[in-house]
C-alpha cells in the first residue's frame, strides 16, 4: 500500500486549495495542512483517488502531509512543499503510440504537455528532453493548470519531463517548490 498527494491546485473560486492524491481503493486517508488544527479526514473512492479542499488558500512556505494506513496497520505518508508542481499522464499511461501522437499534434506540429501548480503565481520552468520551457513559453491558468507546447518531431522513444516553480513572496522571500518528473516513452510500432 502506498500514498501519494499528485496535485495541489487552486480551487475553481480561488480562495481555496484543492488537494488530491492516490491510495488504495477504499482507505481512510488523512490530510494535515497549516493552518488546521484537526486533520481532513476522506476515503478513497473505488479507484484510490481522493481529493479535500481547504480555505483559505494555503501559503508557500509550508507542507502538505497525507497519512493512511498499510495492510499491517502501519502509518504511511506522503509530504509536499508548497509551492507544489506536478506533471499530468501523457496519453493517458505515458505510452505515447502512432494514433495518440497523431491525435495529440495540432496544426503547428506542436504536442501540449500540462500540469498543476498550487500557486499561478508561481515562475514556471519545464524542461522537455532538455529544452527549458520558461517565462512566457509556459502557460499558467488562474486554476493552476500549465502547459507548454513541443514540437512533435522532438518527442523520441524516451522522454524526460521536469517542471519546477519558483515563487519570490512580497517581502522578497524565494521559495522553491519541488522538482516533478515524468518519464513518457514513445512507441509507434504498437498496432492499432
């Protein structure tokens, strides 16, 4: 049994922080955020997902803990730094095949790759394959979604992602997040 927080992001009205992760189907998880004295208790659904909200909107700076229990009653838990940067499934399993690719290209040649960040107002940096994505060339939703755009004939049969933010705070205060990473791999030869 494992735990795992995959994406803190804005709630839709932004006052909020929306948290969501991965357990066993079915668990008990429990949820510590700053700023709450009791933990935010949740179940997973039939799939292990699981998801709490809190308000107000949490602050950079601190952590978020998920905790549940392993089948011989162990604790186990997952902590995340806030800022908090995390890379969405690409295609779905990672597994990029012929039909996908070409269904994910738009007309420019160009593949999107997503993912959340807790804060927007973070500064995003994404590396594909060792090109950096940054500034204006990562685009940052108020709910916390990013995205950039590569080139489709840059995708190979192994693909590294990174993405990191960086949030400077009005006193001057530089906090990084975490590093996310993805690995997605190409196959083409799979037959439709």
């Amino acid at each position: 049994i494992t735990i795992k927080i995959e994406s803190i992001k804005p709630t839709e009205d932004g006052k909020g922080t929306l948290i969501s992760g991965h357990t066993e189907p079915n668990s008990p998880v429990e949820v510590i955020v700053p700023g709450h004295d009791t933990p935010l208790n949740v179940t997973s659904d039939e799939n292990g997902l699981w998801t709490v909200a809190v308000e107000p909107a949490l602050s950079e700076g601190n952590e978020v803990t998920a905790k549940t229990s392993n089948q011989d009653g162990t604790p186990i838990e997952d902590v995340a730094p806030l800022p908090f940067v995390s890379i969405n499934p690409v295609a779905g399993d990672d597994i990029i095949n012929k039909q996908e690719l070409s269904d994910l290209t738009d007309e420019d040649g160009l593949v999107m790759i997503t993912g959340t960040v807790s804060n927007p107002a973070a500064d995003m940096t994404v590396t594909f394959n060792g090109t950096v994505y940054s500034g204006d060339q990562v685009t940052v939703s108020t709910d916390g979604t990013w995205s950039i755009k590569v080139p489709a004939e840059t995708i190979t049969a192994n693909n590294e992602i990174t993405a990191e933010a960086i949030l400077t705070t009005e006193d001057g205060l530089v906090i990084e997040s975490n590093t996310a990473e993805r690995p997605v791999t190409k196959d083409t030869d799979v037959p439709q």
